[in-house]
C-alpha cells in the first residue's frame, strides 16, 4: 500500500470494526506508508512551496518520488539546481521512522492528488495543494458547505452572528468550514460544535502539532474529535505570514458559499472573498451598522453587489436549500458562552422603550456611556437606571470603561 491509500481515521471505530487495530508499538513499515510518511517528508524538504511540490510530486507514489530526491534523481527542472542538492542531502539525513511516530502519536494522515481520501474539491482547485495533513475523518465530498470567516478583531453582535450561523447550518447538515482564528472563525465553529450537526472542517496554517492561536487549543482538538483538521504545512512548521493566503485558496476551494461576518476594507477576510470570486464561489455579507468599523468590509461587499445573509435561513436559500420565505421558523441563537437560546428570549423579558433602544444602540458594539449618552438622547440619572436595570438582567455587561450586549 502507498501514501494514497490511507485508511479511515477514526481509530477507534476502526478499531471496534476490525479494520485497524489499536498499535501502542512502534508503527511497523505498512502503517507508516498508511499514514503517509513520504509524503510528509516531501513536505518537510527546505523551500518545499505548494507550487514546488505539485511539480515534484503530481500524481505519483510519494514513496518513489522520495527515492528519486534521496538518490539525487530528481529532475534540476522541477526546483532548480539550487535545491536540488539541498533536498538531496536533506533527504538522506531524514528520520523516517521518526516522522511515523509523530504521526502516529498526532493520530495524524498525509495525502496526496493520488489519494482516494484527498478532498477532491482540493485536488481539482485552480492552485491545488499537492499535499495534505489531516486530523479525524475525511471531509463527506457531497455535503454542501460554507466557509464563515471574518475579522479576529470582531464585535459581541459579530460573534454571536457567527456562533447564530454555525450553529443553524450545522444543524441543517451543512459543513461549516472556516480557518480556527480568533474572533468570527473561531465563533463559526463553536456554534456549529455546539449544534452537534454536521461535521465540521477547519483548515490552519500552520503544521498540526503547532497550535495557532494558543487560546483556540480546545478549538483543535475539539474538531479533530468531531470533524476535520486540515493543513498543508509540514508538521512542525511555524505560522508564518504566507501561509495564511495560502490557506485562505483552501477554504474557498472546499465551499460552496463563502458567507463574511464582519471585515475591514483589506486584511484576510477580503483575501478570501478574492479567492471565492476566483472560483465563481458565492460570496455573502451579514450587514453592519455604519458606525461599525469591522463591518466597513461587509458593508461593501453590499454595495458592490453581494447577497446579504441576516439568518441561516438566507444562507440556506443560496444553497439551494430552502426557499425564501418558506421556513418561517425562529432561528436559534447563542450566548458567548456557547449556550443554545430562542432568538426571542428576550422578547419574553418586559423591557422599557429606553431599555429596548440601549440594546439597539449596542448592536454596534462597545461603546462608553458618554457615547451612549449622546446616541440615546436620554438624561443621564435615566439612562444609568435602564443601564443597570440591563444589566441586572444579563442583557448588559460592562468591559472597563465601556458598555456591551451580553
């Protein structure tokens, strides 16, 4: 068996079927040609670009392709003369056993275009990735997905939208995919874990055993246990700044509608609404207040003629899903916290028309009490009142200075 024909990657449901018994000794040579070890030291080789490897590497068995680098057979054309030699002595001091053991002690596979298990949306994209790592199971290539991306530095309103749509489409059966970053993407996908609805699929960048950000750690291992963990990086490798567009050509490759929570005018968000209109994807903004500056993004995407997506309902008729109008259901939200809520608990509360207009003026975000003063154009003594009235019912918190929705 070769690097293209890796097994499931559930371990232990394999396991309880008799397909791959559980190892606790050092893999042998079949499991590390299963986990794809030759890939993975492709991979690793100095300079080894997806542009470089799809040229090294194209269809073949990775373990023939790695013979040809370590005997110095590889054609100059491929890397030019410079590396070949480099990869040439890279290769012969390479650990191989050692790359098995740190994939198999990551539960981790490699594969490749000639792999039946390599995502077929990535192996037939316009700038494919050659080779893959991955975490838990294979992505379902007929699910519908959508990537959900935005900024990292995003409002309580952008993070609760992005939780609302994770959780409702995950809910729906679709895949919801995104890239593990602070702020939306990280919102996305805990909604969508949270649902306990279709798999999800995150793609980093950085290598699977190097965590980035540190605080989404749970947010790793969390989806590698219910869904996919992809990256085109070598293990080990650091997140450097190339490979976040690099990562982004990815997440619009393996979507059909890529759906923007809130962005700027420029930064990664708006890279991979570049990518998406490459690949003629559907792109979707989620409208923003004016006075919003992570919503200035989204709100040209508007402008310029992009659908808005208010519900998961709005997501699921691009999908070709629902019909407008049809489900008339009321959508679920979530708190920061995770915690699965009807959108109208609030509704339930007996609230005053002051109270009531504090809240709409916060769905811009946090903003001091001076600011929500002159927005409200309410007395002071009165509005502290209905402040603290709001916040005695969880709907208010305070961050310093400033005043949020909860």
């Amino acid at each position: 068996m070769d690097d293209s024909t890796a097994p499931t990657t559930d371990r232990r449901a394999n396991a309880e079927r008799g397909d791959q018994p559980e190892r606790d000794v050092r893999p042998d040579r079949s499991v590390r040609t299963e986990r794809g070890v030759h890939a993975a030291a492709l991979a690793s080789l100095p300079r080894a670009t997806p542009w470089r490897l799809e040229r090294l590497l194209g269809k073949q068995d990775p373990a023939k392709v790695w013979k040809k680098v370590e005997t110095g057979g590889m054609p100059k054309w491929v890397a030019g003369e410079d590396l070949h030699d480099i990869w040439r002595d890279d290769a012969r001091g390479a650990d191989l056993a050692a790359v098995a053991e740190q994939l198999e002690s990551l539960d981790a596979w490699v594969t490749t275009k000639a792999s039946s298990q390599h995502p077929r949306a990535i192996r037939d994209d316009l700038d494919p990735a050659p080779i893959l790592f991955r975490r838990g199971r294979v992505p379902d290539p007929t699910a519908p997905a959508v990537a959900i991306v935005g900024t990292r530095r995003c409002t309580p309103t952008g993070r609760s939208v992005a939780m609302e749509l994770g959780s409702g489409l995950a809910s729906a059966g679709v895949t919801v995919v995104s890239g593990l970053a602070l702020g939306i993407d990280g919102a996305a996908h805990r909604g969508a874990l949270a649902a306990d609805g279709a798999p999800v699929v995150a793609v980093v960048g950085s290598g699977l055993d190097v965590v980035y950000p540190r605080g989404n750690r749970d947010l790793w291992e969390a989806v590698s246990a219910a869904g996919t963990l992809l990256s085109e990086a070598p293990l080990g490798a650091e997140p450097e700044g190339w490979r976040f567009p690099a990562r982004n050509r990815l997440l619009t490759a393996l979507a059909d509608v890529v759906v923007v929570v809130e962005s700027k005018r420029a930064g990664g968000s708006m890279h991979t609404v570049e990518e998406a209109i490459r690949r003629e994807v559907t792109v979707m903004a989620v409208p923003g207040s004016v006075r919003n500056p992570a919503a200035e993004g989204t709100n040209l995407l508007l402008s310029e003629g992009c659908a808005p997506a208010c519900c998961t309902d709005d997501v699921l008729v691009a999908l070709g899903l629902a019909t407008a109008g049809a489900t008339g259901s009321i959508r679920p939200s979530l708190d920061l916290s995770g915690r699965v809520q009807s959108e109208n608990a609030i509704g339930r509360i007996e609230l005053d028309p002051l109270q009531k207009k504090l809240l709409e003026l916060l769905d811009d975000g946090p903003v001091s009490l001076d600011t929500l003063v002159l927005r409200a154009g309410a007395p002071v003594p009165e509005l502290l009142v209905a402040a603290e009235a709001l916040e005695r019912l969880g709907l208010l918190a305070r961050d310093g200075a400033r005043v949020l929705r909860a």
